[in-house]
C-alpha cells in the first residue's frame, strides 16, 4: 500500500517536474547525473530561500543606511541652527555693550561741555561783579567830585567876601581871573569823569552782550544735553527692564541680589559713583539729578551682568537634545502614581558631554538613589545644580569649576527609563524651574 501511494506521489511530481539527466562529457567518456521530481523540488526552494533572505537582508540594510543618514542630518541641521542663534545672540550682545559705549562716550562728552559752560559762566559773573563795582566806584568818585567842587565854590564865595571887606586890596577883575580859573578845574574835572564813565559803560555794555552770547550757547547746550540724557535713559530702560523681570522670575529679589554682588565685589571697574559738582551746599539741579539717575542705572546694570555670569544661565548640554519631562507633577513611569518633578529632563546620545552652568564648588560626586550618578554644584547667592542619570563623573568633591567645563556624560543611571539628563536648580534648598534660566539666556544673553 505504501509503495502504491509513493508511486502515485512520484508518477504527480513527474507531471511538473520531469526527470532531467545532466550529461557530462570528457574526451575518454561521457557520463550524466540524473535530477529527480524531489531533488529538483528541494533546490528549487532552497534557492527560493536564499534569494527571498538575500533580498529581505539588502532591504533591511538600506533602510538602515538611509534612516541613520537621516539622523546624521537632521543632527547637523539642528547644530547649524544653533550655532547660527549662538552668532546672532553673541553680535546682538556686542552691538548693545557698543552702543552702551558710545552712550557713555556721549555721556563724558556732554559732562565734560556742561563743565566748560559752567566755568565761563562763573568767569562772566565774575566780570560783571567787577563792572559793577568799578562803576559803582566812579560815581563814589564823581560824588565826591561834587561835593568838592561845592565846597571850593563855597570857599570861593568866603574868600571873596573876605576879600571884598579888605579896601584896595581886590579887584573886579582879579575876583574873575579867580572865578575863571576855579571853573576851569572844575570843569576839567568833570569831563575826565564822565570819559571814565562812558568807558566803565561801554565795558558793562560788551560784558552783557557776552553774557547773552554765553547764556544762549548754554540754552543749546542744555538742549542737546535732554537729548542725549532722554537716549540714555531710553537704553537703560530697554536693557535694565528685561534683566530685573528675568530675576523676579527665577524667584530671586533684584535689590537683594544687588546688595550680595555689591558687597562681594572684588574686581576691577567698581560700582559708578553719583556725580558731586559743587560743595556749597546748595541743591543739585535737575541736569546733575538726571545725571545721577543714569550713573545709578548703569551700576545696577553692571551689577546684574556680574550676578548673571555667577549664576546658572547656560545650558548644560550642547548638543542637540529633546525635552521630555518638564519641572512640575507627572505621572511616574514605574508606577503610574502622581509624583512632583523638580527638574528638567533632556534626552540625547549615551554619553554626550555634559557642562558646568556656572561657576561653583562641587559638593557632591557619586551615586544616589533615584539620581544614579549625580552631581552637585553650588554657586553664589544660594543656588545648586544638580546633574543626575550620568553615565560618568569627571569631577571629585571640593574642585572649583566654571562656567563650560566638562564635569560628566549622558548616561541612564538609577531611576531611569532611558538615556537623558535631570537637570535641577534650588535656591535656598527649594527646588525651581530650570527652563526660566535656560529661556533667559537664550533670549537675554
């Protein structure tokens, strides 16, 4: 029975698959090799097998080939566009720190022409005082010009009666050679008196014409002077208004921020001091006011910029990442319970670099639970970093870092799902919202 169906399955294979004979033929003989139903079913579906693997396999590489080049430029684009911000942010800033150059350059300039004005001012007034007082003198003189010439006619009249009384003694005509000659002096005296007085007028006339001249230039000074203090406090308003937001957001006070780098301050330049023009004790004018106002401004501004550069504004990778889990309540991926986030998650290549924020002492460098590897930095005025998952440490505890030093690598560490860095920032111990320093110094610096 088993040889009857066996025959029938070969007598139906047969049908598709005839036997075939190979021959092979020498030069002493021929031989053939006979290819049965079966033997020609099997390498017809071994070969079926290896061309369906060859193919599926070329498939599978190219679409690898082609999503890794994907990848690769997508990469690249991303690091072009950032560097392409970086550039514009770094000319943006060099054009505002040169324009805040040339105000202050203005600024000197304009102190220095309201300086100058003020001195031939004083010079003018000071001319004046003595015109008036010369003239003042000259008719001090020409009073006692005239009181001397009542008395001498007095005289005159005395000594003429005298002289009358005496018999033969005077004459009509000696009495008026005396008269004569009396009122000669007189009168001489007199022109030489009005001469000094027309001359000490003209004086006081050209003294006055100057002082208008004078006063007139100072008019345009002081106008040019409102231009130039209205430019000045319109760029301080711009540039100090932002950094101040930028600060109250982050949870910081502005006055007490300023108050720590004031009386931490160690390095060169200083705070600028309010101008002091005069020590009579008289009120300042709205010229020194305003003057004082923008110096103020300007060191609150210098301030800020010294806090900025001591706290963490920069990003601790710089490469390009994903943001994932933000600041605030998630669920937890392990469990699915509601649990509070305090930082910034950053998901990117296994080890990619990671960099300090800030200068700072490094307090912690180990392993913790649910951080993995974990980095602790602590800066100025009570603010920590915090970098968990790593997957190296390249800093030990007590090490001084700055701002752009390497200190480990991306890694998955610990409570983890997945390749990325936790990034926190606390002030005070409080856990904050990293992403307001990240957004400040993308849009600020």
């Amino acid at each position: 029975m088993l040889n009857r169906l066996a025959y029938r399955f070969h007598q139906s294979l047969e049908r598709h698959f005839p036997e075939q004979r190979l021959f092979l033929k020498s030069d002493t003989e021929t031989r053939f090799i006979r290819l049965r139903p079966a033997t020609q079913i099997i390498a017809l579906v071994g070969g079926t097998l290896g061309l369906s693997w060859t193919i599926v396999a070329t498939a599978l590489i190219m679409m690898d080939s082609i999503g890794a080049g994907s990848a690769r430029e997508q990469s690249v684009r991303q690091q072009a566009l950032y560097e392409e911000r970086l550039n514009a942010l770094s000319a943006d800033r060099d054009l505002r720190a040169e324009e805040a150059a040339r105000a202050q350059e203005r600024f000197n300039i304009a102190l220095t022409q309201v300086s100058d004005m003020q001195e031939r001012l004083l010079a003018s007034e000071d001319r004046r005082r003595e015109l008036e007082t010369g003239i003042e003198a000259i008719q001090d003189t020409l009073r006692e010009t005239i009181k001397d010439r009542d008395t001498a006619r007095g005289e005159a009249e005395r000594v003429t009666l005298a002289l009358n009384s005496q018999s033969g003694v005077a004459t009509e005509m000696g009495r008026a050679q005396d008269t004569l000659a009396t009122l000669e002096f007189l009168t001489g005296a007199l022109g030489d008196a009005a001469e000094e007085r027309n001359d000490v007028l003209a004086s006081a006339e050209e003294a006055r014409e100057e002082a208008q001249l004078i006063a007139d230039a100072k008019e345009a000074m002081e106008l040019r002077n409102d231009a130039i203090f209205t430019k000045l406090e319109e760029a301080l308003t711009v540039s100090v208004e932002p950094l101040d937001k930028m600060f109250r957001e982050a949870g910081m006070s502005p006055d007490d921020l300023i108050g720590a780098v004031r009386e931490g301050y160690s390095g060169q330049g200083g705070p600028l001091t309010p101008i002091t023009f005069s020590t009579s004790g008289a009120a300042p004018s709205p010229e020194e006011l305003r003057a004082n106002a923008i110096l103020t401004g300007l060191d609150k501004m210098n301030m800020y910029r010294i806090a900025a550069f001591r706290l963490p504004f920069a990003m601790p990778v710089r490469e390009a990442v994903r943001y994932t889990s933000g600041f605030g309540n998630r669920n937890d991926p392990f469990n699915g319970s509601s649990r509070r986030h305090e930082g910034q998650d950053m998901a990117g290549a296994y080890g990619t670099p990671i960099y300090a924020t800030a200068d700072g002492t490094v307090t912690y460098a180990g392993w913790e639970n649910g951080y993995g590897r974990l980095i602790k930095i602590q800066h100025e005025f009570g603010v920590e970093t915090r970098y968990g998952h790593l997957s190296g440490i390249r800093v030990e505890v007590g090490q001084r870092v700055s701002r752009g030093d390497r200190i480990g690598d991306m890694g998955n560490s610990g409570r983890s799902t997945g390749t990325h860095l936790h990034y926190e920032i606390r002030l005070g111990g409080a856990a904050i919202n990293p992403m307001t320093f990240i957004k400040a110094a993308k849009n600020v610096f």
